[in-house]
C-alpha cells in the first residue's frame, strides 16, 4: 500500500514540474535567441555591446569603448533597433506612471538630447503580450539609468 502512495506522488510530482520546466527552457532560449540577433544588428551597424540585456518589452546594451547606447523593442527588433551616442544624451531618466491603486502602469528609460527625446518603455500594463514583472523592470531599469549617466560625467 505505501509503495503505490509513493508512486502516485512522484508521478503527480513529475506531472506537475514539466509544464514549468518546459516554460523555463522556452524562454530562455527565446532570449538567448533575441540576444544573438541583438548582438547581430550592433555588429552590422558598427557597434560592440559589452554589456546587454533584455528588460521587460525592451533589450538595451551599451558599448562602453565607442560610448554607444543601443537599444530596441521585443516585438519589432530589426526595424526599431536605435544607436545613441552617448555624448548627444544630455538627460536620462525614468519614467513611472501608478494608478490610483500605486501598481505601476508605465516603466520606461527617457533619454533627452538636443534633437531628440526617446522613451524606451520595458513595462506597459496595456501591452498583453508582455508577462513581466513591473517593479523587476523598474528594478532594472535603475540600473541602466545609472550605468549611462556615469558614462555622462
């Protein structure tokens, strides 16, 4: 009898781990395949990214020794793929927006220069294809605010 209780746990154990696993796998091999053709379009376009990394709807990267920041969104990487010389960039900054509740709506990264102001948005609450975490990305977003603006100074 306690042999055939054993079982049936480890099968329903097993039962339920696999979706999960299967989910962890898929995603990160579609990041990784995103990574690659982030990596492939900043090569093209004459930029080396030491540092990437994908945030929410949005990759951003940074190549530290041309002083370029790159970034793009997830769900139309070629043709919204943007190079920012960093010593255009006068301003950087986030952007939240909350709701009346205080759950964050809106995560982005504003990048000011003379002749541009750029909103790179990596969380949006109206966006229903992205599954993330919105303080996550406000979380990494900070990061990246503060690993341009010490290439600013």
């Amino acid at each position: 009898m306690e042999i055939n209780s054993v079982t049936i746990g480890i099968v329903v154990l097993v039962l339920a781990t696999l979706p999960i696993l299967y989910i962890i796998l898929n995603s990160t091999k579609t990041n990784n395949s995103i990574k690659k053709k982030f990596t492939s379009l900043c090569t093209q376009n004459g930029a080396q990214p030491t540092n990437y990394e994908v945030i929410g709807g949005a990759i951003l990267g940074m190549d530290s020794s041309h002083k370029k920041v790159m970034y793009s969104s997830l769900s139309d990487l070629e043709n919204r793929f943007q190079i920012i010389d960093l010593a255009t960039i006068k301003n950087c900054q986030i952007k939240t927006m909350k709701s009346k509740k205080q759950f964050l709506e809106l995560v982005a990264l504003e990048l000011d220069g003379p002749e541009f102001h750029i909103n790179i948005v990596v969380y949006d609450e109206d966006d229903d294809t992205l599954m993330a975490d919105p303080n996550t990305c406000l979380h990494e977003v900070q990061k990246w605010e503060q690993l341009i603006k010490q290439q600013l100074n």
